[in-house]
C-alpha cells in the first residue's frame, strides 16, 4: 500500500515549526528519521495533512558532554549514539542498548527524539531513560520544559507532550565512579522489537547491591521500574538467596500483557531470567 497523500514542509526554525503545529493542529505530524512514521503512513494507519519535516533544524543534533550531564539531541541517531566514545564512555547503558534498536539501516536514520515520541514500550531508550532517570526537554511556543522519563511515558503510546509540543532533547547524568550498567534483552532475531528486555544500573562494589535500578521494556504499556524488586535488593549482600527473592518480587512489580507469541507467564519468566543475568552482571 501506498501512503496517502499529504503536504510537506521543511521549516528551518523552532518558532516555524511551532506555528504550523498551530495552525494545522492534529492534522500535521512532526517527521524525524521517518522510520516508524512512513511506515505507518503506508500502512494507511495515520492520514496527517502536513507532515513537518524538523531535520533542517539547527541546534537538535548531537552529543554534548558538560557538567556531569549527557545532552543527546533529539534529531541524533541511533547510529551516531552507537558509533559515540563519549556514549561509551559517559553512558554505557545507552551504548549497549541502541546495539538492540532495530537493523544498521534503520539505525542509520532513526532519531533519538523520535524513539522517545513514539513512546514504542518495547522500545530500548525509554527503559534505559527510566532506569536513569533521565529528562526529557519539550519546547512550544511557550518555550521549554523538562520532564522526567518516568513521568513522560504515559500510557501506550502516550506521552506528556501536548498539542504545539516537540522533543528537543534527553539529558542523562554520566555515569559515576563505581556504578555500572548492564542492558540484556531477549528478541525473536537480533534487530526485531524485544518481548522482554532490562535496563540495570546500580553501584558495584562486588560485594553488596546497592543504589539499583530495574526498568523492563516489553512488559507493560510504559517502561515498568520494578520497586519491589529493587527495595528487595537495597544493601543485601549479593548472594544467590537475595536474588532469587529480587526474581520472585517481580511478581509483585510486573504484569505484562500477553502477545500474539508470548503469555504473561512466560514473559514474567523471561523477566527473571534477564535479571538473574543482569544481576550476576552488576555484582562481579
Ligand atoms: C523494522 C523496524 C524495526 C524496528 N525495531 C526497533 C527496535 O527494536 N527498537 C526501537 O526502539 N525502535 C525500533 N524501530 C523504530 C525506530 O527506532 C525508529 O527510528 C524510531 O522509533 C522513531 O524514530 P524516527 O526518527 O524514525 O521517527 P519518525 O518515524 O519520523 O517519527 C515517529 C513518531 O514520532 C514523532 N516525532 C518524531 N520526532 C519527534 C520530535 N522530536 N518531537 C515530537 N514528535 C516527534 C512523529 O510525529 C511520529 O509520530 C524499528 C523500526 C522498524 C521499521
């Protein structure tokens, strides 16, 4: 199928791009790198009147270190984050995660800020902001605003950016001496969409878990931070005993939907299988 027709416009400013979002409303549609987007246009899912092409935009590109944050513009690529030392260096979680994100080719062209407007919940990004309590930066016509990965995913598909709104950029803290990353994810074939992944950080001294985190990708409408699970986990010694009561508190923390593949059960499984690995991970 092809996709409907629809006008195209390439503003080379912010405060362009706000005003057609006004002046259009729901019938525009921002278009990033395009490779969810064109998709489902050509799946005739989405029929936008206007779509709002923000590549030519200045300043929402690339990587910038400074202060102990990571500023990732909304328009960077998955394969510019991938092929980032300072990614590897400052936020290893990402950089093991957007191995993850689809194919090279996608990678190639799919934004950053596109992925976290999408709001995809098996998407990799989303998981990994949560578990770093990453923030989000919005702007409109009425200028920016930072929100919390936590709070900005919603519901399915559903975010905290309202009519007029884009994603400008993610800002992350680097990561601190001592703390380490881990991201594992299980998919059909390498580069599909995962049933069940996890974004882990904690502090690692080998000896006791501390400061973790455990958000779930692919096991509830949004990225899931699995409370129960890392309160099970706070300051115990990293013994077998603790994480197999961390496995059994997810019970109390996850309730995936099941798939047209994977029940519940299994996807709860599977959760557990990635946080034993992630957790023997965290703790050497
Ligand atoms: C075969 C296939 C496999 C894939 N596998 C994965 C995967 O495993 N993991 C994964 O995370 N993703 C996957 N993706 C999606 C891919 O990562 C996309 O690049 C990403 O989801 C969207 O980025 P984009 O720049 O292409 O956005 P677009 O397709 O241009 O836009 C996507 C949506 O976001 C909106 N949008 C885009 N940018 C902004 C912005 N800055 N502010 C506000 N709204 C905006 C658009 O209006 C649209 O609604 C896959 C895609 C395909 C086709």
């Amino acid at each position: 199928m092809k996709a409907p027709s629809f006008a195209y416009a390439k503003p080379g400013t912010l405060p362009q791009v706000f005003d057609l979002l006004e002046r259009h409303g729901d019938g525009a549609k921002i278009l990033a790198g395009g490779q969810s987007l064109l998709a489902s246009l050509n799946l005739r899912l989405s029929s936008p009147e206007l779509l709002i092409d923000i590549t030519g935009l200045p300043g929402l590109n690339g990587i910038r270190i400074a202060d102990g944050k990571v500023r990732i513009g909304a328009l960077t690529t998955h394969r510019q984050i991938e092929q980032s030392s300072e990614i590897a260096e400052h936020l290893p979680l990402l950089a093991q995660a957007v191995r993850h994100v689809a194919h090279v080719a996608i990678r190639n062209v799919g934004t950053i800020g596109g992925s976290f407007a999408l709001a995809d919940p098996a998407a990799e990004y989303p998981a990994c902001a949560v578990a770093l309590d990453a923030t989000v930066v919005l702007a409109g016509s009425k200028g920016e605003r930072r929100v919390k990965a936590r709070d900005f995913f919603r519901s399915l598909y559903e975010t905290a950016l309202v009519p007029g709104e884009i994603v400008t950029a993610v800002e992350f803290d680097a990561i601190r001496p001592n703390f380490r990353s881990v991201f594992l994810e299980l998919a059909r074939r390498q580069g599909d969409y995962a049933i069940v992944g996890l974004a882990a950080h904690a502090k690692a001294d080998g000896s006791r878990f501390s400061d973790v985190r455990l958000a779930f990708l692919g096991a509830g409408a949004t990225p899931v931070l699995a409370g129960n699970a890392m309160a099970s986990l706070e300051g115990k010694p990293c013994s077998a005993d603790v994480v197999a009561a961390a496995k059994e508190a997810l019970a109390e923390d996850l309730d995936p939907p099941k798939d047209l593949t994977t029940s519940s059960a299994a996807k709860l499984h599977l959760a557990r299988v990635l946080t034993g690995r992630a957790l023997a991970a965290l703790s050497q």
